[in-house]
C-alpha cells in the first residue's frame, strides 16, 4: 500500500527532532453547505532539526516512531519568515535609552 505524502506549516519546534505540522483543509458543512476551515495536526520526525518555525514542509507517513509521531520529514519545500515580537520589543526599547 502507498505510503501517505502531505504538505504542512511546521508550528512548533521546541523539542529535539520532533516537529508539530499543521495540514490545512477545507470540509463542507452537511448541515449548512458552507466551506469550513479545519487542520490537522500531525508530529513529525526530523532527523537533523532541518526545520524552523514557519517553514512549509513536506512530510511521509511511516511506521510508529512514538506514542504520538507516525510521519517523517521529506524536504522543506519553503522557509518560513517568522518574525520575534518579543526581541522587536526589546531593541526598541534599547533604541529609546
């Protein structure tokens, strides 16, 4: 059986190896017809921490790896440009001194 390719957001890369990919998706409404924003979140294994918060990757579904990742790293298709508020904030305050 093929294994499953997606394409998500990476949202979280606090832990060693382990990455938390958002999968969007559109569902329609049975009871209303209307288009509904949904995701799906999936933990992903990444050997050599290639990814970053806000990056665009491509992952693949692969055996239990542990209680909760079940897909592996492929490629990062995009860098994503996240930007620090809390550092902003503070060079702006040091600018004001």
């Amino acid at each position: 059986m093929p294994k499953i390719v997606a394409v998500g957001v990476v949202t979280s890369a606090k832990t060693s190896k382990t990455r938390r990919v958002e999968i969007p998706r559109t569902v329609k409404s049975r009871k209303y017809g209307k288009y509904i924003r949904q995701k799906t979140v999936c933990y992903v294994h990444d050997e050599n921490n290639e990814s970053a918060l806000g990056d665009t990757v491509e992952i693949i579904e692969s055996r239990p790896l542990s209680k909760t990742k079940r897909w592996q790293l492929t490629k990062v298709v995009s860098k994503g440009n996240v930007i620090d508020i809390a550092a902003l904030r503070e060079n702006a305050g040091a600018d004001k001194k």
